[in-house]
C-alpha cells in the first residue's frame, strides 16, 4: 500500500511541484491551501507524513500543529518554512514538529528527510495504526478500516455521521471531549448550524448502542462536553 502524504501549502505552484514530485516516488499525495482544510484534510486522511507550511491563511501552521497534536502525537510533520530564524524553528520543534526545510530547498533533500520521519516512528506509528483500526470499549468494538461495530453479539447500523461521532469519542476514551472538540472533528471547521445537532446524534448514538440491561456507554458532563469511559 502506498504511503501517504498531505501537503499544506498555500502556495499552489509550490504544492503542485511538490505533488509531481512526491508521486513520482510512489507516494499517495493530497493537498490543501489553507490551515482550516489543512487540519481538517490531517484528521480525516490520517497520513503518514505532513508537510506543514508555517504561513498559512485562515490558521497558522503552528496553530494547525498545535490541534493536530492534541488528537494525534504520532503523524509525522515536517514544516516547510521561509525563516531562517532559530527561534522560529524552535518554535515549531517545541509544539510537536519532527522536523523542518527551509525554502528554497532541492527535492532529495526533502525526500530524505520525509524518509527519515517515518522511520523515527518506527513500531510505535504501527501501534498507533492498529489502535486507530480496532477501538473499543466495554464489550463495544468498531473496526474503522470495515466500518463494523458490534456490541455484544450485535452488529449495529449506523449512519456515516454517527459512526465518525463514535469513533472520535472511542480515540478519546476516557477522556471528556468538548462540544467544540466534537464540532470541528466530526462537522468540520465550516460547519456553521445548530449546536445542538450534537445533542441529537449522542440520543441517535445512545438508542443504538444501549439496549435495556446493558450498562450505558455514553457519559454526559454537564456544561462541558461527553465521554466513553471503558468499563472494562
């Protein structure tokens, strides 16, 4: 399988070249043009490496590194940076960053250093894929890759949305996760409706998942979000 790589870059020639580039090397390329798409395109792809530029519009790099490493510590990023600074790059290294280029660079170099953040993950981004595969709590599993959830011995049918609900609730287990968390990574950052469509889909959720004599999954903390807490 082909690995993948996200290229957020607001520059299109930049990123263009970059594409030809990359998929010339057997790579699997995507790109976005600013940091809102960017983060969005991060979570929903889960690519083996990020290119990251620091001067986005909408959301700064290190703005969109900041998010991305609140839900995912493990992704590659190499941030594609004009500064020469130190502290800028340090910056950058600071809040997660495996590593930086600054432009202009030659593509070997890149590859090289692209090649060289996915082998610091080594075991550990396998881990973390497999996790990311197979999530589950209690007696409740979800198969990410099949889109198979059962709990108990049944197999459950849920819409698209509700399934993208579950499982961010499910890589989050034990842990509250906010309305807003909820909002940008399931509806996205443009979404722009109702809130409480939130409320809605954990009634959906619930009615599916918790059946009489089965021991509620879904947790509510008032005034501050929800959370699945592994009763195992």
């Amino acid at each position: 399988m082909k690995k993948r790589i996200l290229i957020i870059e607001d520059e299109e020639k930049i990123a263009k070249v970059l594409k030809i580039e990359l998929s010339f090397e057997g790579y699997e390329v995507f790109t976005a043009y600013n940091g809102k798409s960017g983060l969005q395109s991060a979570f929903s792809l889960q690519p083996d490496c990020i290119l990251l530029d620091v001067m986005l519009p909408e959301m700064s790099g290190i703005d969109v590194l900041k998010k991305l490493r609140q839900e995912d510590a493990v992704t590659p990023v190499i941030l594609l940076t004009a500064r020469t600074s130190t502290l800028d790059k340090v910056h950058g290294l600071d809040h997660g960053a495996n590593d930086y280029i600054t432009k202009p660079f030659e593509i070997e170099e890149l590859l090289a250093r692209i090649r060289a953040a996915m082998r610091q993950i080594g075991a550990a981004g396998t881990k973390a894929q497999d996790a990311r595969t197979i999530l589950g709590a209690s007696d409740l599993s979800v198969n990410t890759e099949t889109r198979e959830v059962i709990r108990g011995e049944r197999t459950l049918t849920l819409t698209p949305t509700e399934f993208e609900l579950l499982v961010y609730l499910l890589i989050n287990k034990n842990k509250i996760v906010t309305r807003e968390g909820i909002l940008t990574n399931v509806w996205g950052y443009e979404y722009e409706g109702e809130t409480n469509i939130i409320d809605v889909y954990i009634r959906y959720l619930r009615k599916k998942i918790d059946q009489e004599g089965e021991e509620p999954l879904i947790t509510t903390v008032r005034g501050v979000g929800y959370m699945i807490k592994d009763k195992k």
